[in-house]
C-alpha cells in the first residue's frame, strides 16, 4: 500500500479547475505517454507539462512507472470519464442558468457527458428548422417528446410518414397546439395509426424534449423557468454516445407512460 496522505475532493476539484490539467488526464485515457510525447500531444513545453504531472499526481490521479511512462491512476481513470460531463456544463453555463434537469433520473444526468459533443441551437425558427431537416433525413423511425405541437412541423412530419417512416411520438398532458389544429392533424393520422405507422402516448409532463431518428440525428431541450422542455434552444448532435442517451430517456418515459388521451391536448 501506499503511504501517500489520502487527496481530499476539494484538492481533486481543484486540479481540475484547470483545462490544461483536465486535458492531461483526457490525453492518458487508455494510453500511457513519455513526458515528451504528452508535451508534443498537447502544444506544451516539457516544462509545464511536467508541473501540471507532477500537481495532478499529488492529487492521485496519475502516476509515473518505472520505465518513465505516464498514465492515470484508478482514481484519475473514473474522473477522466466525467470531465466531457464538466465541460458541457461549464461551457453551457450560461444556459443552465434558467434551465433545469426537471425530473430528470439521477442514473441519466450521471451520463450527461454523452451530450458534450453537441451543437447548441438558439431560437424557435432555427430549432424546428433543424427538427424538419431531421424527418426529412429519416427512413425508418422518428421518436419525439415535446411539450407542444408546431404546425407546420406535424404537417411535413405527416407527409414523411406516408411514406413508411414510423413515429413514435409522447406528448404531456399539457401540451399545447396552435389553435384550430388538432382537427386537422387527427384526421390526417387516423390511417397511419391504424396501419402501425404511428404509436401516440402521454406522460405527466415533458420537462426534457428529445427528438432524433434511426440516423441519429438527435436533439435534446432541457426544462425551462415553465418546466417544459425548451424548444427554443436545443443541443443537436450526430454523436452515437448523445443519440444513445436520447434513446435510452425515451424509452425510460416511453415504458412508464399512460394512454393517449387527446382531450388534454389545449389549443391556443
């Protein structure tokens, strides 16, 4: 064992309030490096990366073997896997500001760094511009949840599914549509659901709005002041690891939900 004092998790917080040292421990993730090589990787000189080593070893998460190679410890492995979840939040820090995670499971905001490799889109307009290039895209499934109905955005979504493309669609108990609708909608997804094309439920609220299809072109908004998923400014990524999380959430919601129930659908 060793006799090293034990690192407390504010020396550990502190080490990584660098984005020099988190860059370090994302560099020896699964590999191990020569100081030189670390240096070359990262643009630095051999200098300060051996002071940023040496600060990060102090603190248990990297250590030096004895043929001179450089790797991360057990420790520094498990906290290498979280810093993507640390810098999507520092870098959205703004956002989550007056966002929330809603009611969000604790087993799913654990895996938020599946969603640092996004693009964040501002603005209604542009958002469900992006929404209808993603059912344009699609050639198998799109699966939604969203607070809300845009009209113009059912109304491509329905000509999409006429060609064999299936929906998957959950909206909250009060979501809202543009009024004079859901006539309209209705009546144009009598067939398609009847065919299998189109699987409607409802859930208690929708404070997360993900949309994505079987490309994985994914989306995701998270609760606003309101607590519904903002769809004025959403993440949209192509990742596997983002399109993963959407999938898994809405299945999570999707197997917990309740019958379709239009009549709680409010047109304004």
């Amino acid at each position: 064992m060793s006799d090293q004092a034990p690192v407390s998790d504010g020396e550990v917080f502190l080490e990584l309030a660098s984005g020099m040292r988190r860059s370090i421990l994302i560099a020896l993730d699964g590999k191990k490096l020569k100081l030189s090589q670390l240096a070359e990787s990262l643009d630095m000189t051999i200098q300060e990366s051996h002071r940023q080593f040496a600060r990060l070893a102090n603190a248990g998460l990297v250590r030096k073997d004895s043929e001179g190679l450089l790797s991360l410890t057990a420790c520094g492995r498990i906290v290498a896997k979280q810093i993507p979840c640390f810098d999507f939040l520092e870098r959205n820090e703004l956002y989550f500001r007056d966002h929330s995670f809603g009611e969000l499971p604790l087993k799913f905001i654990q895996r938020l760094a599946a969603l640092n490799n996004s693009e964040p889109v501002d603005g209604v307009v542009a958002v469900l511009e992006r929404w209808k290039g993603m059912l344009l895209e699609a050639k198998e499934h799109v699966w939604c949840i969203s607070p809300q109905i845009p009209l113009d955005v059912s109304m491509l979504g329905i000509e999409v599914l006429t060609k064999g493309v299936k929906l998957s669609l959950l909206l909250s108990k009060n979501t809202i549509a543009p009024k004079g609708s859901l006539d309209e909608i209705d009546k144009r997804l009598r067939g398609l659901i009847s065919k299998g094309t189109v699987e409607r439920r409802m859930m208690e609220k929708a404070s997360i709005a993900v949309v994505f299809n079987e490309r994985q072109y994914s989306c995701v908004g998270f609760a606003n002041s309101r607590g519904d998923g903002d769809l004025n400014y959403m993440f949209f990524s192509r990742d596997p690891h983002f399109f993963e999380w959407c999938y898994d959430y809405f299945q999570y919601e999707w197997s917990r939900s309740d019958d379709w129930d239009g009549s709680r659908i409010r047109e304004i």
